[in-house]
C-alpha cells in the first residue's frame, strides 16, 4: 500500500515553462487537496476535490490548473511558472471530506522557478 | 475568513521535558487536526479532535470548541520530537476548506 505518491520530489523550471506535478493515491479516497507550503507561511489550500470530476478553489488558486478524471490522480498544473511559484507542494487525501477524517499527505514536490 | 493562531512559534527542549502547543482559533470549526512535520518535511496526522481529549502514547491533545482552542501536550519528550507542529481547522458551514495555523517548531536537545 504506498499511500499518496508525488511525483517529481525536486523540479527546477524557467520562468514561463509549464509542468505538471502528479499526485495518486490507492486508498480509494473521495477527498484530494493541493497545498503549498513556504516558510513561515504554514500550508495554504491551492485547490481541492471531493470526488472524480469535482474541482474548487482554495485558499491561494492563481496560476494553477487542477482536473480529476479518476478517484486516484489529481495532477496540479503550471501553465506558466513564475518565481513567486517556488515553493513546496503536498498532496492530500482523505476517505470522505477535509474535515470529517485524518488526511493522508504525500512527502511533497520541492518546486524552485528561476 | 477564520484566523488560526500557534503558539509558541519556537520551542527548545532538553530530552525528557514536557510541554504545551496551543491552537487558537478565530471562529467556530466542525473539525480540529494536529499535524507533525518531521525534520525531512513528511507531515504525519496525530489527532482528529473537534472537541474533548484523545491520547496516544506521550502525546495528548485537548479541544476546547466553545472556547476555540486547542491543546496538544508532549510529554517525556525525544529528539524524534523535533520537527513542526502545525493545526488546522474546518470552519463550520459545510466548507471543505482545511485551514493550517503557521506552526510551532520544537527542537530537542539530547
């Protein structure tokens, strides 16, 4: 059972190239987040799902793109990256909502925009 | 939207002490998380407690709804304590948002 799984866990891309961080999860869960974490910030909420097909806005939304076609992925996407981009990433999931069970995180994408 | 303050936002330890993390939060919240993020960044979920106390092992945690705040109590503490802290909170109203405080970040000293 390997939980959450990120992938990559380092990327360094150039200002204005896109790419897209991968989160998949076997645990069957509904709920899946994006957060972003820099320092002295804690984490902040960029998009959620609670199932395939369901997508809304968090806390810090701009310059990300989420979609779920299936229970298992929900890939984050950078259409065009800028410095203020630079941070790390972590996926969550939980069997049924944000607040109704423990979230599960994967171990993080460490993004750095030159 | 809901305010979530974390206090101390630094702690120094010698092996062995114990201590106390508090959460305090802005508005009412159907749900409280204490997470621990450990020194290579992995975030571990330690309690699920909109209200009352829940212990495992050396740690408890205590949520006081009404009052808005929460507690999370380490005792005996190890060097594998160390790391961050950090609570967060579902406001109520049916969001599905999770809101994180900035985290207290404990160092122990052997």
């Amino acid at each position: 059972n390997a939980g959450v799984t990120q992938t990559p866990k380092f990327q360094v891309l150039k200002t204005g190239q896109s790419m897209t961080l991968q989160c998949a999860q076997d645990m069957n869960h509904e709920y899946m987040s994006w957060y972003r974490q820099d320092p002295g910030m804690g984490l902040r909420l960029i998009h959620y799902s609670v199932g395939a097909g369901i997508t809304d806005q968090g806390e810090v939304p701009n310059g990300y793109n989420v979609s779920r076609s299936t229970t298992e992925d929900f890939p984050l996407r950078l259409l065009s990256a800028a410095p203020s981009q630079t941070s790390v990433y972590f996926c969550a999931s939980s069997t049924a909502g944000a607040g109704n069970q423990p979230q599960h995180f994967g171990d993080g994408t460490r993004l750095s925009i030159l | 939207g809901i305010q979530v303050e974390q206090s101390p936002p630094d702690l120094i330890l010698q092996e062995g002490a114990n201590s106390t993390l508090r959460c305090n939060f802005s508005d009412s919240v159907n749900n409280l998380q204490w997470f621990h993020q450990n020194p290579w960044g992995q975030l571990i979920n330690l309690f699920y407690i909109p209200s009352g106390t829940k212990q495992n092992g050396r740690l408890s945690a205590t949520t006081v709804a009404t009052e808005r705040y929460s507690l999370l109590y380490i005792s005996s503490s190890q060097t594998t304590d160390s790391g961050v802290y950090f609570c967060a909170v579902i406001t109520q109203g049916g969001s599905e948002k999770l809101v994180f405080g900035k985290g207290t970040k404990l160092t122990v000293n052997p």
